[in-house]
C-alpha cells in the first residue's frame, strides 16, 4: 500500500459521507483482540487496502519522544503534526522517510501513544489524514473510533474483543522474544490500564457502535474470525 498526504490539523476534517468508489469497512476494539492481524488478512483476501490507524498514534507518539515534546504540550504537538509527513509504503510506516515499523511494536511505544492518542488536537490531524487516505473506499481500517467518529457511516463495522486475560497472554507471547524483561502480569495489568484510559477518555473512547458486529475473539482461531467476517460482508 502506499499513501503519502501532509498532515494538516487546521484544515477541516472532510466529511466521511463524501463519494467513494469502493466499500470501507470499520474494524474497532481494545488492544490484543486480534484485530490487527484479522484487519490485515480480511483485506488481503478482499483485495482492499489495509489501513492501521494505532501504528498512526504510535508513530506520532515516538516522533514526539523523539523531539522531546512534553505530551501535556497539546500546542507543540499540534505543530508536529501539521509539519511531519506520515505515510505507508508496503504495510510498513513512515514518518518523514524514515521507517518507523518496528520501533512501534515496542511496550514502551504502546503505553506512550495511550496517552498521546488522548489529546484531542492529535487525534484532530490523525482523523483528517486517516478520512484523506480512505477518500476513494476500498479499505479496511482497524482502531479504536473507526466506526463511531472516522467513519461513523462504514460499509459494514466490526468489533473484536477477548478477555483481558487473555489479550494480555497474546501481548506477552509477541513480546517476551523481543524484550526478556517482560513478565506476564505486568503485560496484563497493562492491557487492563490501557482499557480504562482508552474507554474512559474525553475524546473518541474506545466503544462499540451501535451497528457493529460483535466478535469475541477469546477462544477463536484468526482463520475462524477472518471467516466469520468474510460471512457478514457477503450478506
């Protein structure tokens, strides 16, 4: 996939009911549920494009760590926004050229776009670029406020979730390879604090729209829920 738009904050958000040319649909739930994975193989098998609005926040969330932007600081973060140029390339993303791909996949990355995800200026820019890229339809878009603030009119909406439990066994398992000071506890106790701060938000919290389809992941295989969607979009 590649798409490559600057980010401008103080242009209007565009209106999600604009012409498109291809369906969207909606994937949303809290962090662990599969819906990654399942977003990226359901688009695949579709022939859409596949579109991961939390590698978005993450990204922004490193850039700004790296620029040592206070993340209270919702006007310097306004101005990283509408200066950097955020794109993907190959389900791989980059800012400013530079490929940010892995260094997202960290904990350290999760636990600081939580916070930085919160502040309604940069959720503002990355809603505006996430409508600009999905403008012709024809993807699949995963996050947490897809089908109820990006694009509240989607094709067809989904939303996986699974225990906290085991979200946080699913977590530890991607994580404990890379980082051997991980423990599974501490993985699970922060899948339950990311819960409560995505869901408890002022701004976009994480919550199931009204017309999305329920999918509890917890004893699933991905094929399984791949095939499941598959079903739902046919009818």
């Amino acid at each position: 996939m590649a798409a490559s738009k600057k980010i401008n904050p103080k242009s209007q958000i565009p209106n999600p009911k604009s012409q498109r040319r291809g369906p969207v649909i909606a994937i949303d739930g809290p962090a662990g549920s599969g819906k990654s994975t399942v977003s990226r193989l359901l688009a695949e098998k579709l022939g859409l494009t596949y579109i991961d609005t939390g590698a978005m926040y993450r990204a922004v969330a490193l850039k700004a760590r790296e620029e040592d932007i206070d993340i209270e600081d919702e006007d310097k973060l306004k101005k990283l926004c509408s200066r950097i140029n955020l794109h993907f390339k190959d389900n791989r993303i980059f800012v400013d050229n530079r490929d940010y791909s892995k260094e997202i996949r960290k904990a350290s990355a999760g636990l600081l776009s939580s916070k930085v995800s919160a502040k309604k200026v940069v959720r503002d820019a990355m809603v505006n670029l996430q409508r600009s890229m999905a403008e012709n339809g024809s993807v699949v878009m995963e996050g947490r406020d897809i089908g109820t603030v990006v694009f509240p009119d989607a094709d067809i909406k989904f939303y996986l979730d699974a225990s906290a439990d085991v979200r946080g066994k699913r977590r530890y398992l991607e994580l404990k390879d890379k980082d051997r000071s991980v423990s599974l506890e501490k993985v699970i106790e922060e899948v339950k604090a990311r819960d409560d701060r995505d869901s408890t938000r002022d701004y976009s919290p994480l919550k199931r729209a009204d017309d999305a389809i329920h999918i509890d992941t917890s004893n699933m295989k991905i094929e399984d829920v791949v095939k499941k969607m598959v079903e739902a979009i046919r009818k």
